[in-house]
C-alpha cells in the first residue's frame, strides 16, 4: 500500500525555498505572484499500520516549525 505524507511550515514560519521559488517566478516568468508555500512529500511504498505512517511523519517533522 502506498501511504503519502505531506509536510510543510507551519503558518507565520518563512518559506525560504517558497521565497526562492516566487523570486524565480517574478524575475524569469515576470510573472506578478504574490507568495508560493511549499511542502515536502514523503511516499512510502510499504505495509503499515496507521500508527507506523504517523511514526514516520513524526521523524521527518519539526514540530516546532512545520506541520
């Protein structure tokens, strides 16, 4: 079973590959865009309990900043 886990900055944290990314936008695209957020995407091709996925999610998060 295929299991996806998305995590991304909490809100009110900088966005730094976000900002990078609007920049690239703007000066190349010149494209006028206001913000872009980014999150990382985790799939795990694996047999595992709900419980195991949240185990996982836990390890590449940090709480302090992202969600």
């Amino acid at each position: 079973m295929i299991h996806r886990i998305e995590i991304a900055y909490r809100p009110g944290v900088h966005d730094s590959r976000g900002a990078a990314t609007r920049d690239s936008i703007r000066n190349f695209l010149r494209l006028p865009v206001e913000g872009v957020t980014t999150r990382g995407v985790l799939k795990l091709d694996a047999e595992l309990a709900a419980e195991e996925v949240e185990q996982v999610r836990l390890a590449f998060t940090d709480p302090v900043i992202q969600e």
